[in-house]
C-alpha cells in the first residue's frame, strides 16, 4: 500500500518534493508525542512535523476547539469582524513584549516572512536586506532570496538585495577559533563595514536559533550588540521566531530575549507550532511599522476562524501547563544525555542546542568534514527502531535534528536518547 501511495506521489507531485527515508513512511494517526504509520507501526516523534506539532498529537483542548469552531463557521476572510482572531492577536501582543504591537495572520512562516520583507522595506524605502550566512527563511521567492542555504536557494534571481552577515554558526568560519566575546566583536566589526560600503539596508532578518541550517546559533548578546549598530542607523531588525518561539529554548519564551539588551526585535515572525498542525503563521510589529503601507491589504486564509481556535487553545494549553518549563528541564536533561552518547561516538563533531532543539552534528572522524551518509543512516536506524528525527545543516545535510512535542516525559526523553545511541553506534 505504502509503495504504491509512493508511485503516485512521483506520478503527479514534484521532484524536489523531498521524502525521508528510503521506504517512505506513510503516517496515519498520533497522539501525544507518538505517531503511528500505515502498517501499524508506532514510533516516538522527535520532529513534530518539522516543529510543528508544538504541544502533542491530538491534543485533545486543541481539537475540540477546532470541531466546536468548524460547526459554526469555518472561514470569512479579513474583510469581517472575526472573534477569534481578534483574541489570538490580543493574547500574542501581551506575549510578545513589543509596545503597541500589532499583529497581521498569515497561513505560514515563509508568508510571515514574506509579510516582514514588505513591512520592512517599504517603511525604510531600501530594497536592500542583511540576512545571516547558513539561514533559511521560506519558499517564495522573496524568502528564497534572502536565504543564505545555497542546498534551500534554487536561485540567484531575487527582489532583493541581500548582504549576507556572519555570526550565525559558532563552530565554523573565520571567527570560529575566537572566544564568545572576541566573536562577537569581530562579527560586529564584520557588520560596520559591511554597513560602510552600501546603501542603507531596510533590515536584517536573523533566526535566534538557525533551524534548517542544524540548530546553530551564535554566543548569547550577538543580536543585542548588532541591534546597537542597526539602531544607529535606523535599520530594523526581524527575529525570525518561526522555529523558535513559544518556549521551545526552554530559558526564554522567544529566542531573541537571550540577546535581549536593548529591548524587542521591531518585528517578529511566527508560525509552526502555534497552530499544533493548522496553518498559523504571522507577524508582529510595533503599530508605526505595521501601519505604514499605503495599499489596501487582507487575507483570504490568514486568520481564518478555525485555525485562530486552534491557536488560541494551543496558546492557553502552553501557558497554562509550563510547557517552556518542561521544555528546559526535560530538554536539558536530553541534550546532557546526548553529549554523553557523543562522546563515545567519533563521528559526533557537536551536540548544541537549548531546550527541546537539540542538533547533532556528524562528520567523518578526525576532521571538520560533513557526513551527509552517516546522518541518512542515523535517520534510517533510529526509524528502525521506533524513533523519528530530523536531519538538516548549511555544510550537507549532516545534522540531526531533535525537536519533540514540548510536553515530552522524562520517560519518553531516556527512551527515545536510548534508541538514537543505538542508531549513532550503528555507523
């Protein structure tokens, strides 16, 4: 069944439609951090649906909200009045820590950061955007263009003018053998003169935490010290909380507040698990900012009413329950785990991470060099074994990627460290 569903996908989807694992897996139905595929099968999931799958599968104050929504009305548009819209918008203004946020909804976090792009440029008047090496911030082409992946970024076209910084991965590059506090200094200096031979950029666009790129990150303050620059010269600063946000770090709510010096990004972008599934993603902006296009503007889908119920009861659950508490003990405690599996396993070049986002970087032994077929054999063994995990990185695809749903037992943490040991010792 599963092999002929794989037929027809070829038949009518595209080619660069990627699918993990050799026999691709057929996922039928979940619950709680367990999904099941279509021979039955039950795995431990690790990877949420790229992040997505937030709190826990079938999250029973989740769906409900979503049938009760769905009985009465499923969709309107922007063009009217929208209950729950309007009540997610005022909880993550509260949340958010901008003054006089507004909030814009859109399906997902490429849309979000497409929404950001527009906002960014058209209040600055500068088509020009720094962006971070190794990131990746969506699909469309504006997003594509300011994405500093070149295995995500099918081409050099953009609308844009893109200026990439360095900072964004710690272990690697010129900088790589300096102390945090030297890093950061030659990464600002990096960015002065980076600023010295341009045009003033509208923005820079920056993920806390690099998802797609492995879960890398620069030493906390980084951002603070470049928003300094940035504020000098009245250029804008994006955090890219598509991954990140909503507790997953575990220490902080939203990624930037480990570089929180200075206040608040000028906007924030959101999506994945706020949603626990539906398609959520937005914006948040101080009101000067949101409200400075001259357009109309709505959304046909962003904001839709089933998918704000959603959100809001997802929104209420992570609140109510500490799941950002859960997420630095019990992630703590994981990557611990983790570091001690590595050390006995010369193709681990690094576990980092904070909270439940955890990546293991593979290389071959004794070098610096990416193990692309090592991370597609861990990816393998520990399916095998009833574990499913990520894989991503800017040097191949040779991180693993570790991000369960932040309601994630202890137990369920030592079972699923215990199969990924067996799988990293199978290399």
């Amino acid at each position: 069944m599963t092999m002929d569903l794989f037929a027809r996908h070829r038949a009518v989807l595209p080619d660069w439609l990627a699918l993990y694992y050799e026999d691709p897996l057929e996922i039928t139905h979940g619950e709680g951090r367990h999904v099941w595929d279509a021979a039955g099968n039950k795995y431990l999931d690790f990877f949420g649906g790229i992040l997505t799958t937030m709190t826990a599968h079938a999250l029973p104050e989740v769906t409900k909200a979503v049938s009760e929504q769905a009985g009465r009305i499923i969709h309107s548009s922007t063009l009217y009045l929208n209950r729950p819209m309007v009540e997610l918008a005022e909880r993550i203004a509260h949340v958010s820590a901008i003054p006089d946020a507004r909030v814009f909804f859109t399906t997902s976090g490429t849309e979000a950061n497409d929404t950001a792009l527009l906002l960014a440029t058209a209040h600055r008047g500068s088509n020009t955007v720094l962006a971070m090496r190794n990131s990746y911030h969506g699909r469309s082409f504006s997003s594509v263009g300011i994405t500093g992946n070149r295995g995500w970024s099918p081409t050099s076209l953009s609308p844009l003018q893109t200026l990439y910084v360095h900072g964004g991965v710690r272990t690697r590059g010129p900088y790589a053998h300096l102390d945090d506090r030297d890093f950061i200094d030659a990464c600002v200096a990096d960015l002065e003169d980076l600023l010295g031979h341009t045009r003033p950029p509208a923005a820079l666009i920056a993920e806390p935490v690099q998802g797609v790129g492995g879960f890398t990150s620069p030493p906390d303050g980084l951002y603070a010290a470049f928003r300094e620059v940035l504020h000098e010269r009245g250029i804008l600063w994006i955090a890219d909380e598509v991954q990140t946000g909503w507790g997953r770090t575990g220490e902080h709510f939203w990624g930037w507040q480990a570089h929180g010096r200075g206040g608040p990004p000028d906007i924030v972008t959101f999506a994945k698990g706020i949603g626990n599934g539906m398609s959520v993603g937005g914006v948040i902006a101080r009101a000067e900012i949101m409200n400075c296009l001259d357009a109309n503007s709505i959304s046909t889908f962003g904001g839709t009413q089933v998918t704000m119920a959603a959100g809001l009861a997802n929104l209420t659950y992570l609140l109510e329950h500490d799941l950002q508490g859960n997420a630095r003990r019990v992630g703590g405690m994981l990557i611990e785990r983790l570091r001690a599996v590595a050390a006995q396993v010369p193709h681990v070049r690094e576990v980092r991470g904070r909270g439940l986002m955890i990546g293991i970087e593979l290389a071959r032994p004794g070098t610096d060099e990416a193990a692309p077929e090592a991370a597609a054999t861990v990816l393998e063994e520990a399916r095998a074994g009833g574990l499913l995990i990520g894989k991503g990185g800017g040097h191949s695809t040779s991180v693993l990627r570790v991000a369960p749903p932040m309601s994630l037992t202890v137990a369920e943490a030592e079972e699923g460290a215990a199969i990924l040991e067996r799988a990293l010792r199978s290399i």
